[in-house]
C-alpha cells in the first residue's frame, strides 16, 4: 500500500511539473522536444522556438534523474528517438524526463504542427 501511494505522489507531482514546464521550451521552465538520439547518460532532444528555430540540445542524466514514459516509472536506457519529452532543468544534469509516444496537445487542444521526421542511424 505504502508502495501504491509513493507511485501516485510521484506521478502526480510529475504531472505538476510538466505543466509548469510546458509554458516554455527552456529557461526556468525545463526543455520540451523530441528525442533525436539516446547514448549512454546522453539525450539529444531537438527543440523548437519562435526565436531560435530548429535547433539541438544535449541533456545529461545521472542515476539520479527520474524518468517517466507515459506516466510509467521508467529508465534512461528505455528511452527512444522519437518520444515527445520534458525535461528539468534545461541546464545542467536532468533530474526529471517526462516522456510521451504520442505528440501533447496545446491547452487549446489541438495539436502543435508536426515536425520533419528525424533520420536514424
């Protein structure tokens, strides 16, 4: 049971957190993007702004960094090119990945445009 009840905290102060962070691609409110690769304790994440365009980012884990696909307590190695994530901070070593297989919607509810399909090795 103490089990069961630790897992929904974290979930939802997860859940919290990713909306917090989905107000911008970076700064104080983490990272957002789809991963390009996955190596080691190394993510790149291809990200999108008004400002900046397209561009790349390098996040890097450590055993500490709690990662999450679809709501479901996960690991750094089970991550994949082509997964929609959050991560924070978007500096520094990542202590939460915050990982969808399908695209988030806007809070208007509709789909952000898609993006180029990324090529894999």
């Amino acid at each position: 049971m103490k089990f069961f009840i630790a897992m929904t905290v974290l979930v939802i102060s997860l859940a919290l957190a990713g909306d917090a962070m989905a107000k911008g691609t970076g700064g104080k409110h983490g990272l957002r993007g789809k991963i390009v690769s996955v190596s080691g304790n190394s993510v790149v994440i291809q990200t999108r702004s008004k400002t900046d365009g397209k561009s790349t980012k390098t996040v890097v884990t450590d055993a500490n960094t709690v990662v999450t696909i679809d709501g479901k307590s996960s690991k750094v190695s089970d991550l994949t090119a082509g997964l929609f994530v959050r991560v924070s901070p978007s500096e520094g070593t990542a202590t939460t990945i915050a990982a969808l297989t399908s695209r988030p919607e806007h809070k208007n509810g509709k789909k952000p445009p898609t993006t180029a399909p990324v090529a894999s090795n």
